[in-house]
C-alpha cells in the first residue's frame, strides 16, 4: 500500500500540490486523472522521490520515500517519466538489462538475464533487442523504457502517460501489457492518464485530481459520471455505457 | 572462444602496441634494435632507450588513453557530445591551478602541485556545470560555447597574472602539449592516470546510467550527485596530471569517443576499452608525425592533434546524418 499524507509542493506562491492525503491500494491498476496542472505529474514525482516535496509524507509498504537508501527502494518502486529524452546510444538490450541494476550493480546474473528476456518477450521487443534507441520509432523506444522499468521488477510500478507517442493499436496493446502484469504479476500499478477512457476501461481505481487537489476518488463506476467529469474539466461530458464500459464523449 | 567484440579489441590492441615498438625507434639519436643488441657504442642506445625512448612511448601511451577516457565521461556526464576538459574550462581552470601553486608555493613537490591543479579543474568544471543549469536554452552546441567562453575567462586572468609575473613562458610550455621534455623522473605522475582509468572502468556501469539522466538514475537506486561528483573528479584529476607532465592536448577528447559511439554505443562497460585503446593509438601516430615531419627537428604534438583534429571534427559537425549530435 502506498500512503499519501498531507503531502505539498509549492514554487515560489504557486501551490501545485495542496495537502494531498490519499491512500492506493496494493494490487491492481489506479488512475489519477484531472485537467493540465492539477499536479498530478508532481504528486508522482514525489511518490517515486524524483522530486522533493515541501511537506507530508510518503510511505510504500511502510517505508519512508525520502529516507529509505536509495536502492531498498529501487527493489520496491519503479518509476517511468513523461518525457524520456535519454541521448545516450544504447540498444534496447542494454536498457532493458540497466533495468535489473538495482539488483545486479552491473553485473548481471543468470537469474537477471531471465527477467531481460522476460521482459523483453512481454513488450514483444524480442527482434529489435540489438538495435540503438535513437533507431527506433517513438512508440517503439516507449516500449523499450516499459520493458526496462517491469525488468526491474518491483511491487509497485509508477507511469507517467505511459500511452505517450503511441497509436490507437499501440496504446491499447500497453494498457492490456500492464493489466496483464497487475493480474499475473500481482504488480501494483499507478499511472497517470489523460485518456479518461482509458482510465474507465482498466483501472479498478480511479483518483481525479484538481488544482493540486484530490477531487474525488473510487471505482471506475463511480468516478466516470457527467457530474464528476464536469466538475474536474469544466467542460459538458456526456457519460454512456457501452459494453459494460463508462465511455466519456466530450468532443463536441 | 572470444566474440566478434573481444576479437576486434584484441586486433586492435596488437596494432597499439606494433605502433609502439615503431615510435621506440623514432629519434635523432640513432637507435636501432642492432645496436641495442650489439652493445657497439658503449650502451648508448640503450640509455637512450631506457631514459627517453620508452619513458616518452609511455607517457604517450597513458595520456592519450586517459584524456580520450576522461572526455567520454564528461560527453556522458553533461549529456552532450561536444564537451571535453578543453570545451568545458576544466584544463583552463587546471592552468590556474598550476600557475597560483608555482607564485604562492614554488617549492611544493610536483604531486602537490597536480592537487592543486586537480582542485582548480574540478572547481572549473563545476563552475561549468553551474553555468549550464541556469541557462534555459539547451542547443546541443551553445553547451561547448558556454565552455568555451568561460574557458577564455579564466585563460585571460591565468595570462594576466603571468606576464606580470613573468611566467608567461612556463604557461605556454603547460597549455602546449608536447612530449619532448618527457625523461625517465619527469614522467611518473602519469600512472595516476592508469589508477584512474581502472576507477573509471570500475565505476563504468554508473557512468552510463548517469547518462541516461538524473530520473532514471534515481529509480535505478543510485545517487546521481554522487555519481557526477566521482566522474568529475576523475575527470579533473586527469585534466591536472596530464597538464602538470604533457601540457593540453586539444580535440582528443572529442574526437575518439564520438568515432566509438558511432561503432559501439554508449553503454560505457563496452566503449571505455575502445575509448582508450584508440586515444593512446591516435596520440601515439600524431606523435610520430610530430617527429618525422621535420626531421631531425619536432612540431609539438599539441599542434599535430590541433590540425588533425580540427579537420576530424569539422567533418564531423558538417555529416549530413548527425547522429553526434
């Protein structure tokens, strides 16, 4: 479980994240959605100690982020950013291997080159291991920094918009990947999601975030409802179900 | 038995050290593997060998690997392949060193001395680093600009105080890279360069995650800042020792990682070896040239590397697949 205690960050007078209690369940997918600049990039951020926050407090599994050495927890949480604009020449095997560093320190077992295959055979990236990243196609090189982060093999895996750069046919094939790796690989995920629809269609939580604050949170049921998204995007969303899924239609 | 890596290493190697055997027996003194073995005038080609041939091979040998080395790391650390000891003001911080060091205490033993400079370099290049943090634009070759630049500033005070204190000289003979004031007893601080060069291949794997940014090296686990601070180190004690015994050798550093990178990458544990074995080569025939060149006479081989270097790089700015940058 990882719990969110009062936690803050502010620049300057700027609050981006205002008093943030929230508690995640272990097990499974949750979404924190909301509107640009309602903080939820930061609150990740601060989770994974990417970021310094200015108050509160964050536990995983009981341990403190900002105290705990830095490679307990890298066996524990793994976390993949926005923007990866990694310009280091590497081939996708090298990354992904990097991916066991916490527990190799660079000198990769035969138990560590296990998890690399494994890895590399759930993302499907298998016939390009040997080629560089700056090679690859965007969607392709995000593949690459997914199969890295599940080598890893923490409890608890972090992902800011992993749908970035990705197309239709693409974006659905990962989120399948990361509900397969919560219901086979008992992971617990957290990602942050602009597609709202996506949210509804694989998360088993949902948070929405506004202005650096918990809107509301609960199931996908009961988040993804005209009134709810209304609030949080200030917009008209008209909420239908379809196939047992709340699909949101907000393009016109 | 040994991959196609090991095996292209192997050849590679073979080839520096036929190359070193070769610049033994370049000289004006006449040394010949005859007279070595024939002992026909007194020894004297043997202590030429002994006092200047290898000492000079070796000095060679340790600094071209060792700058090649230190400006991979740098390109790794600052996340850009145009920055190297001499683009980021690290050997003019170095010179500084030297100079403050030789007013304030002249009688200081050499190794103190390379401290002194060592502690300028590292403040330099963070000064740098600094530098870069607060300027918003990151284009790939405004980086070595910035160095550039601060480079020139402390190279003007550096100069300043010189000739007002009459060291201009000995400045130029440090900032002028050139091995033929290198004997047997002016050469030896160089094997700190190996001890450094172990540490940097130990440390590879840090290096090359640190390159991947300061987000991926937190998640992997490790302290970024820990990391740049033990690659900057390395970085400037090199710089020091370098200047302190050889003098600068320009573009070097440039040059030969960016020629590795297009062949094997970035995954330091694989590219230090080819970073060092080709420094050392690439020093070692811009030596030669040095010295055949003119003959009997000897152009320094910061002036040797400066043309050929500068040649090698504008080419490798103006390739059409910029995969450099």
């Amino acid at each position: 479980m990882i719990e969110i205690k009062n936690v803050t960050k502010a620049y300057d007078k700027a609050v981006v994240v205002d008093g943030v209690t929230l508690q995640i369940p272990a097990g499974g997918i949750t979404s924190i959605i909301g509107p640009n600049g309602a903080g939820k990039s930061t609150l990740l951020s601060m989770i994974s100690r990417l970021l310094p926050m200015n108050g509160g407090q964050v536990l995983v599994d009981g341990l403190d982020v900002t105290t705990t050495a830095g490679d307990v927890l890298a066996r524990r949480l793994s976390i993949l950013r926005q923007d990866n604009h990694i310009g280091s020449r590497l081939t996708v095997r090298d990354l992904v291997t990097f991916g066991r560093y916490p527990y190799s320190k660079g000198r990769p077992t035969v138990e560590d080159l296990k998890h690399v295959r494994m890895a590399l055979q759930y993302l499907n990236l298998e016939s390009m291991s040997e080629r560089f990243l700056d090679e690859l196609s965007g969607g392709q090189r995000q593949r690459a920094f997914v199969a890295m982060v599940l080598c890893q093999d923490t409890d608890y895996v972090l992902m800011d918009e992993p749908l970035n750069n990705l197309d239709m046919k693409h974006a659905v094939a990962m989120m399948k990947i990361l509900r397969r790796a919560a219901d086979e690989l008992h992971k617990t995920i957290v990602l942050v999601l602009h597609d709202v629809n996506f949210a509804s269609c694989y998360s088993d939580y949902i948070v929405a975030m506004k202005d650096g604050k918990i809107a509301c949170h609960g199931s996908p049921y009961d988040i993804i409802n005209a009134n709810v998204m209304c609030n949080v995007y200030e917009i008209d969303v008209a909420v239908q179900d379809i196939d047992g899924k709340r699909i949101a239609i907000y393009y016109t | 038995m040994f991959d196609t890596y090991q095996k292209q290493l192997g050849i590679a190697v073979l080839a520096i050290i036929g190359l070193t055997i070769l610049s033994i027996f370049i000289g004006v003194s006449d040394v010949t593997p005859e007279k070595l073995f024939a002992n026909s005038d007194d020894g004297r080609a043997l202590q030429v060998l002994l006092i200047s041939r290898i000492p000079r091979t070796l000095a060679i040998l340790l600094a071209g690997g060792s700058m090649a080395l230190v400006g991979m790391i740098m390109q790794i650390l600052a996340r850009n392949r145009f920055v190297e000891p001499s683009t980021a003001g690290t050997v003019e911080s170095a010179g500084l060193g030297l100079l403050v060091v030789t007013v304030l205490a002249p009688e200081m033993p050499i190794f103190g001395k390379m401290l002194v400079a060592s502690l300028f370099a590292l403040m330099g290049t963070f000064l740098f680093l600094r530098i870069l943090r607060s300027i918003p634009l990151r284009s790939v070759l405004v980086v070595p600009l910035v160095g550039i630049v601060l480079g020139g500033v402390i190279g003007a005070i550096t100069t300043f105080f010189a000739y007002r204190l009459d060291l201009l000289q000995s400045l130029n003979a440090w900032l002028t890279g050139s091995f033929a004031g290198i004997l047997s007893g002016r050469y030896e601080l160089l094997w700190i360069s190996l001890v450094l060069m172990i540490a940097a291949y130990i440390a590879a794997d840090r290096f090359t995650v640190a390159g991947m940014g300061q987000d991926f090296t937190t998640n992997l686990g490790l302290n970024y800042n820990r990391v740049m601070t033990l690659g900057l180190i390395i970085v400037s004690m090199v710089t020091a020792v370098v200047v302190v015994t050889v003098g600068m050798i320009p573009f070097l550093g440039l040059i030969v990682p960016n020629v590795v990178r297009q062949m094997q990458g970035d995954n330091v544990r694989r590219t230090a070896p080819w970073v060092i074995v080709i420094g050392a080569g690439f020093v070692l025939v811009c030596d030669m040239i040095g010295r055949v060149i003119r003959f009997p006479y000897e152009i320094p081989i910061g002036v040797v590397v400066g043309v050929v270097g500068s040649i090698l790089f504008l080419f490798m700015l103006l390739r059409k697949d910029a995969h450099v940058a």
